[in-house]
C-alpha cells in the first residue's frame, strides 16, 4: 500500500504486486485532482486516479468501485505513441515538458 504523507489517502496494487520502485504525484488524466503513480516489483507503472477529496481510485469513471486501488497502465511515448509500448518500467518523473497540458513521461528507455 502506497499512503501519502499528511493525508488519509491510501492507494494499494494487486494481492500479487508490491510497491517498490517509488511514488510519483502527477495529474495524469487532466483533470484538476492529483494522481499517484506507483511502481511495482518490476518497475510496472500503477496509477490511481485523484478525486479530489484525499481518496484515489483506478477507474475514475467508476470511482466507487475501484476505490483504494490501483491499476497497471501502458506508457506510451511522444512519437511512440501509435504503436505498442516497448518500455513499461517506472518513469523517472511526470511532468508537462513541452506545455501543451498533457503530461509526459520521462522513462529510462529509449523510443522505439
């Protein structure tokens, strides 16, 4: 389980998943909430979607029912971006690079 310091939000992987590759906030699907990031054993990136109220969830499309929890995701990269990932290892950082609102991955492989 993931907690975030100075809040009661809790975010946990599957029963077969552990976090050990770090933590990354970032607001992943452009909404105005926060988003945690979390790397599992494999450096897997899992993210939980913020609802704004200190509680997290994978689907934000069906928060109750995915509350606490998080999901594996694909990172897919700049021109990569029309074909399947060739990295899926935990990002060094989120962040929007080139400001056009979207956050972008800096991942430790390269593209393609």
């Amino acid at each position: 389980m993931a907690r975030v310091l100075g809040a009661q939000a809790v975010a946990a992987l599957g029963e077969d998943h552990s976090i050990e590759q770090g933590i990354l906030v970032a607001r992943v699907n452009q909404d105005s909430h926060l988003d945690l990031v979390l790397g599992d054993e494999s450096g897997m990136p899992h993210v939980a979607f913020g609802r704004g109220d200190g509680t997290f969830a994978a689907d934000p499309e069906a928060p109750e029912a995915t509350l606490g929890t998080a999901w594996p995701m694909s990172v897919m990269r700049g021109a990569c971006a029309d074909t399947p990932p060739v990295d899926t290892r935990f990002p060094l950082a989120i962040g929007d690079l080139n400001a056009d609102g979207v956050a972008d991955w800096v991942s430790p492989a390269a593209c393609c």
